[in-house]
C-alpha cells in the first residue's frame, strides 16, 4: 500500500512538472521573488490575437503573427522625441498571454433618475509579455504586415499555437488600472488589471497545438 501511494506522489509530481505555468502563475511568481535574466517559454494567447492568421494559397500556408500595433501605451513605455527612423514612441511591444474575467457581486443603483438598476461588478486581469527588442528578429519598417512569418508547404495545423522565449529584465513585473463606473446603458463597474512580465524576446516558434511538434522556430538575429 505504501509504496502505491509513493508511486502516486511520483506520477503526481512528475505530470506537474510537464505542465506549463500560466500566465497568471508566472506573474505571481515574479512579483513575488522577480528572477531577472531567467529566461522563460510563455504560450500566446492566439485566441485574443486578431492579428494572426493562416492563409492557404497554391503555394502552401503563411502563418502570419503580426506586430505592426503591438504597441504598450503605458507611460514607462513612452519615447517622446523618438526618431522614427531608428525608433518606436513605444518602446515596448507585447504578445497577449492570458485574460481572466471575475465576476464579482452587484448591488442596486439609480444612475437614471426613478430607475434603479441591479450593476454588475467586474475585474478582468490581462497578462502580456512586454519587450523591447522587436527589430532583432525583423528590420524596422512602415508594413502592416510585419511581424513573425512561417510558411509551410502544407496546409495549416487544425489548432497553430504561438510560443515566445524571453528572458527577464527589471522591472521583471508592471501592472495598471483602469475603471469604469457603471451607468444606466452599461450596468457594469468594470475594472481592468494590465500585467505586464518583462524581458528581452529571445525566439518564437509556431506548434502544432494537437501534437506539439514544432513547426518553426524564428531566433533574434542579435
């Protein structure tokens, strides 16, 4: 019996160490003890990327990630006087990687005059690999398009996945808020929580989701 419950914790321990961390749990685990210069795998969250796709032609299928409006408009993001030739008014980028909604109570409230309304209260919580070196992996330029590009000589996976390496830099965390009071055509108090991870992007890979081969890799060029 004993050594069935040893073999267990073992499976237990080993499946977890298979598992990869969330977003959520690498932003806790960093604010809570930051490891600069450790260098982590983040999985996109491609499902809130309106900027991907995968178009299918004769010639076989492009993965396209583009960046061209990735950019944080946070203000220790700002690069006021920047030259457009050689640089960004913001300097850092991100690659969406989590957002989780809550749901947390309501209450009654007359925002118009003799109507009371029930308002819900909600926080949501978006996570983001911030960086700031997007031109080692491609040169600067003015394309809507531009961005991180795979093609394939076939069609495209049923479920593409995104993975980006990055190592962390100080701050290592950044976090800000923004809220919304509820009011007679909107019955919501709506509380947005932006967490930032941050580092230098060290490659990104397109995967097929299904069978987690790795369809390409694309390194910074620095």
């Amino acid at each position: 019996m004993q050594q069935n419950i040893i073999v267990l914790i073992l499976v237990s321990l080993f499946s977890a160490s298979l598992r990869a961390e969330t977003a959520v749990e690498q932003f806790a685990q960093q604010r809570r003890q930051p490891t600069i210069g450790q260098c982590l795998d983040f999985a996109v969250d491609l499902a809130n990327s309106p900027n991907f796709s995968a178009e299918t032609g004769d010639a076989g299928t492009v993965l396209r990630y583009r960046m061209a409006f990735n950019n944080i408009a946070e203000g220790w993001s700002w690069q006021p006087g920047a030259d457009p030739q050689t640089e960004d008014y913001y300097r850092y980028k991100f690659l969406p990687l989590q957002s989780v909604s809550e749901n947390r109570h309501e209450y009654r409230a007359e925002d118009k005059t003799g109507v009371e309304q029930t308002m819900q209260v909600i926080w949501r919580y978006d996570y983001f690999l911030a960086f700031d070196n997007l031109h080692d992996f491609y040169p600067r330029t003015v394309d809507d398009d531009a961005g991180f590009v795979l093609s394939l000589s076939g069609p495209p996976p049923a479920h593409p996945a995104l993975r980006a390496t990055a190592c962390l830099s100080a701050p290592v965390t950044s976090e800000s808020t923004t809220f919304w009071k509820a009011t007679y055509s909107h019955p919501e108090d709506f509380t947005l929580k932006k967490r930032y991870l941050i580092g230098q992007l060290r490659s990104v890979e397109f995967i097929d989701g299904d069978s987690g081969k790795i369809l390409g890799q694309m390194p910074a060029n620095r």
